[in-house]
C-alpha cells in the first residue's frame, strides 16, 4: 500500500475531520496538489470534534477512495484513500504506514468546515491531527474556514499556499514560486520540534481578507452546554451543544483577528506543562 514517490518533489499529506468528501479537502487538492505530491488519508464520514482519540479496540480500514475528485493537473503521482478511524488515526497510517519509505515534507489538516479558535482547539480533531503530525516529527498546519455561509474555502487555501510559500521557502510574493523538496530539520530545530500552526481563515473573498496575522489563542464561554431532553417512552437523553456567550476580543486573540478579516495564525504545541505552575507548587509540594 506504500506509494511510489518521486525524491525530487515537495510532499504533503493530508487529511480532516470532515471527511474525504467534504469540500474543504476537495478544494485544498485542488490547490495543493498541481503544487506538490499530494497523498490524503481522511475518515469515511465526520468525525469532528473527534480531538486527539485514537483507535485501540477494533481493526481500522484504509481503502483507496478511486472517485475522488483530483483535478486534472494535479502532479503524479497523487492518491486519496478512505479510514475507518479518527483524525489523528489517519494521520499515523498516512504517515507510518503509506508514507514510511517516502515522508512528506509537511502535514496539512483541514480545511475545516467552521473556525478552530480559542479553547475550541481542545476538541478539534482537525488540530488534534496537526498536532499528532508535528509529534511525529513533521511541520504540521491546520487550517480551518470560519465558515458563515458563504464557503469561501478558495480564500482558505489561498492563503494556505501564501503561508507554506514564507514558512518552507521565504517566498512573499503573490505568486509563489514552485515548491522543490527542503530540508525540515533545521525548521523543527529552530521549535525544538514542538511547534505546529493553527490558521483559521475569515469566510469572505480573498480580497476582503486582510492578510496573516499571529495571534494568541483567545476564549470564548458557553451557557447550555448540555441539553436534556424526553424520548416518546418517557427515557431522557442529551445533546452536548451549547450558546456561544462570550468573545475574547482583545488585541491579539485569535478570535479578534478573524472577526475584524485577517486570517489568525497561532503556533501551539503538543508540550502541555505550564511552567508557571512549579514556582506556585513547588513550596507545598517539595
């Protein structure tokens, strides 16, 4: 099941949350794959806010999706398979498994149907596969729309190329060059191999967007997190759902730069201690 990859060319691997069909993934291979060797692994059906889960109980299926629809001049060699697990499964059987004799040059999640800001990133299975990218030792990038309606994915992935263009290659200008396989060490060198990026992109036309813009992730509360409700035999249930009550929008959230049209880029890392936390701890418990 390896692909066969050409060592003279950028590759990506891909995959989301939404599924294979979802049409954030069809248009982020329509962008990406005439730029790169493109191979996606993506869920069978939705699996959002799947987070950072694996499979460990059941076997998981990886089948080769033949009807996806690549454009027609996409770079071969390029292949989109379907699996039966979550997020971040497709991640370690894209990369471990498909892509073992030929690692990609950076992982890509998304894009996501709905933004990724604040504390949502701790449920995302969109991030948490951008997350398990960059533990398994690749630059990794989730992007996601903040989707109003409109869905103006094109928007999403061209500013996911304008990005990939300055972090991989120092290109700034509007039209990137093409992409030639580099060296990622000295990137993961440079965030201790730590780091990894989560962009979310205002859903208007690319030129209604501001630009990039780094940002903090902010915070934003809810009331009515979960809804009970009454089956017909009188058995209740509930649904985790929930009103948006509160916005951080203080200069510099994540959450502030979408809402006034810049795209909010924040480097976030799997490392979860807060140091902090010694100075505080550390006479109680030492």
């Amino acid at each position: 099941m390896n692909a066969p990859r050409s060592p003279s060319s950028f590759r990506i691997f891909a995959t989301n949350d939404d599924g294979l069909f979802a049409p954030g993934m069809i248009e982020l291979a329509r962008r990406l794959s005439p730029r790169a060797e493109l191979t996606i692994v993506a869920p069978d059906g939705a699996r959002s806010a799947a987070s950072h889960s694996i499979t460990l109980h059941k076997p998981l299926r990886l089948d080769v999706a033949p009807g996806f629809p690549w454009p027609s001049d996409a770079r071969e060699p390029h292949v989109a398979y379907t699996c039966s697990g979550s997020p971040t499964d497709c991640v370690m059987l894209g990369v471990l498994e498909v892509l073992k004799e030929s690692p990609p040059h950076v992982v890509v999640s998304g894009i996501n149907e709905g933004q990724n800001l604040a504390e949502d990133v701790t449920y995302s299975g969109t991030v948490a596969a951008a997350m398990e990218g960059a533990i398994l030792g690749f630059p990794s990038i989730a992007v996601s729309l903040d989707y109003r309606g409109a869905g103006n994915y094109p928007t999403a992935s061209h500013f996911l190329v304008n990005l990939i263009s300055r972090v991989f290659f120092g290109d700034t200008s509007e039209n990137p060059a093409a992409w030639l396989p580099v060296d990622t060490s000295e990137l993961l060198a440079r965030h201790g191999g730590k780091v990894f990026l989560n962009v979310n992109v205002p859903d208007r036309a690319i030129d209604e967007v501001k630009g990039l813009r780094l940002c903090r992730t902010g915070f934003r509360g809810y009331r009515d997190v979960v809804q009970k409700m009454v089956d017909p035999r009188g058995r209740p249930f509930f649904w985790i759902a929930g009103e948006r009550v509160a916005e951080d929008l203080r200069e510099g959230t994540d959450v502030r730069a979408v809402e006034n049209g810049w795209v909010a880029v924040t480097p976030l890392t799997w490392e979860l201690t807060f140091e902090p936390g010694f100075a505080t701890l550390a006479p109680v418990l030492e």
